[in-house]
C-alpha cells in the first residue's frame, strides 16, 4: 500500500474518532489545513522535476479529493446524529396519561358567604357591595360614631397612607355598614321625588357581605376576616320583625329547629336599643352553650338621618354577624386563621 492511500485511512480514521463538530474540524486542519500533512505534500512539489511534479501533482490532488469527501461523508453523519438526538430530547410520548387539572371546591368561608345570601335573598333582602377602604364619614361619622370613640384608633382601625377630599385618612372599613349607608342613600336618590311629595318610599331590606379589617390577630381573630350586615328600614319595623328574621335565619342556617336565641342587652353607637344575638344547640357537640353570633339593634335616629331620612317617620334595624365564626360553628373548626392560611390539607376537606 502506498503512503497516499496510508494518509486517506489515518484521515478516515480521525474524522471517524470525532464525536463533535468541532473535533472534526481540528481533525481536517490536521490533513487540509494550512500546515496539515496534505498541504504539506503539495508544498514538496515544488522541487521535483516538471514531469514528476505533474504525475506525483495528480496523485496529491487525488487524495485530498478523497479526503475531502471522506471529511464531508463524516459531517452529514455528525449533523445526522445531532438532529436525531434534538428529535429525541424533544420527543412526546402520546401514550403517557395527560396531566389533568386538578378539582378545586369552594372556600368553606364562600360557601356561608353563599349561603346567607341565599336564605336572606329569599326573604326578600338585596345584596350590597361596596368598596373596602373607606372615608371616616362613611365607617364612623354617618354611624353615629363620636369623633372620640376608641373604634377610630390606630389601634383598631387600619388606615391608609392617603385621604379623603376632605382631608381625612382613609381606612380599610372596619365593618361593613359603610355599604349599608351606601345603600340606604342611594335608595333614598333614587326616591327623592317621592320624599319632596311626603310619600312613602319603597322598603330598604338589604344584606351587606364583604371583607372587613381591624387591627387583631388570635385564633378567633384575624386582620382580614368577614362580616355580613342586614339593614331593614321602613314606617312600621320593628324589634319583633328582627327577632323573626334572624331566628329564622339561624334555625335555617344551622338546618336546625332545636336551636334558642337569646337577645342580649348590648350597645353600639349606631344603634338604640342594641342587643348582642346568642344562639345555642339543643343538640350536638356545642350543646347547651351560649354562642354570641351577631350585634343587633333598633338603628339610631341620628344614622336614619344620615340616610338621608326623617327617623320620626323611618324605624328599622340592623344586624351583623362573622360568616367566619358561622363557618366555624357550622364545621366544628377551632382556629378562624386556618380559613385564611390557604393550606391545601385544611381546604380539600370541604371540597
Ligand atoms: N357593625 C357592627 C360591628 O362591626 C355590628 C353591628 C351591625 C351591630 C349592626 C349592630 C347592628 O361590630
């Protein structure tokens, strides 16, 4: 064999070991390049004889021909390789089970929130919503609340970092009879010509769901919790139609008729006369005790006014309760901070 047909198996041979690319490009400078060993060849060339130089020229030429195709042959295979590999590194195996989304449920604090919508809506109240930060007026002043009252403190009451046209701080609303204001002036706009003609509007029969915020933070209280308020304003309302309207609301909340109320003497700024709303179970494992679930009371003159209404002809009253403390009696949960610590073990319960 002769030394030509030695160099085209060493080159067969080296772009055969390079695994990359880039390995077999040193591997052809090695026999096409520059200073590579065919290059070379054709460099001695240029002392031999015209006749040798043209027949030995023929022979180089032919070899690095072959060469090069064996370096050409190598790339396809390399590029060949390398597009099989991306096509399996991408590959989807179409018989592998999908992944599936997974069944989410309800929130155990919506589910009450849906609830007493429900059962109040189906005796005829209407659902408020309102915004959660608040001028002063709307949380405190409209609700007869005097400019002293402890409930204003910064230890109570969460304010925000901006104020209202009037120059007063806003707040995240401490409860949610701001949207019961709301509503009741939007009504009494919306009847305004009704009242210059001193007829009687319209009944306000609403309910007031929302998110609530105070400074407090234990395992019954949390910063961000939820209240529902009820508001029901008309000539002839009166504390019997409350007793009624609640009661039927816990018996039917509860799906229970072995229910007691206990209507406690209590006080709140916003109403005269105010009375703390106990219930307690015949039955089951809170049996027997009393547990408070709402403030209630007669509304005061001064937020019948503030209404934009005349109180010696407009009475009513208003509750509000915790739909977080109803969920809690409702499912036997003991810690009010587990419905907001978004932990899926506590949640898929209720799913
Ligand atoms: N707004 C009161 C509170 O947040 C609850 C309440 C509403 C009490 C209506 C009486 C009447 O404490």
């Amino acid at each position: 064999m002769n030394a030509l047909d030695d160099l085209i198996d060493a080159a067969r041979a080296d772009f055969a070991a390079a695994a990359q690319p880039a390995e077999l490009e040193d591997a052809k400078a090695r026999y096409l390049g520059k200073t590579g060993r065919v290059t070379e060849l054709l460099k001695g060339l240029a002392v031999l004889a015209p006749q040798d130089k043209k027949t030995r020229g023929a022979e180089i030429n032919q070899a690095k021909q072959r060469i090069e195709s064996l370096l050409a042959e190598r790339r396809e295979q390399l590029a060949e390789a390398e597009l099989a590999r991306q096509l399996h590194a991408e590959a989807l195996d179409v018989t592998l089970p999908g992944r599936r989304r997974g069944v989410g449920g309800l929130h155990p604090v919506s589910r009450t929130m849906q609830r007493i919508e429900a059962i109040f809506g189906s005796m005829g109240f209407d659902v408020a919503d309102g915004p959660e930060i608040e001028t002063d007026w709307m949380s405190f002043t409209a609700l007869n609340n005097p400019e002293n009252h402890p409930a204003r403190s910064m230890q109570d009451t969460f304010y925000v970092d901006m104020k209202d046209a009037e120059g007063r701080w806003l707040n995240l609303r401490p409860h949610t009879s701001p949207m019961q204001v709301r509503y009741a002036r939007a009504h009494v706009a919306r009847h305004a010509d009704r009242i210059a003609r001193g007829e009687a509007i319209p009944e306000i029969r609403v309910i007031a769901p929302g998110r609530t915020y105070r400074v407090d933070s234990d395992a019954t209280h949390s910063p961000m919790f939820h209240q529902c308020e009820g508001l029901w304003i008309g000539e002839n309302v009166s504390f019997k139609d409350l007793k009624a309207v609640f009661s039927d609301f816990c018996r039917r909340f509860f799906e229970t008729d072995d229910l007691e109320l206990r209507f406690r003497p209590s006080f709140f700024p916003f109403t005269e006369p105010s009375a703390e709303v106990d219930i307690a179970f015949a039955d089951g494992p809170l049996k027997g005790a009393w547990l408070e679930v709402a403030g209630s009371g007669q509304v005061h003159p001064n937020v019948v006014r503030n209404f934009g209404l005349d109180p010696e002809r407009y009475i009513g009253f208003a509750f509000g309760m915790g739909p977080d403390r109803l969920t809690m009696l409702r499912y036997g949960v003991n810690d009010m901070r587990l419905f907001f610590d978004g932990d899926l073990r506590f949640l898929r319960q209720f799913r």
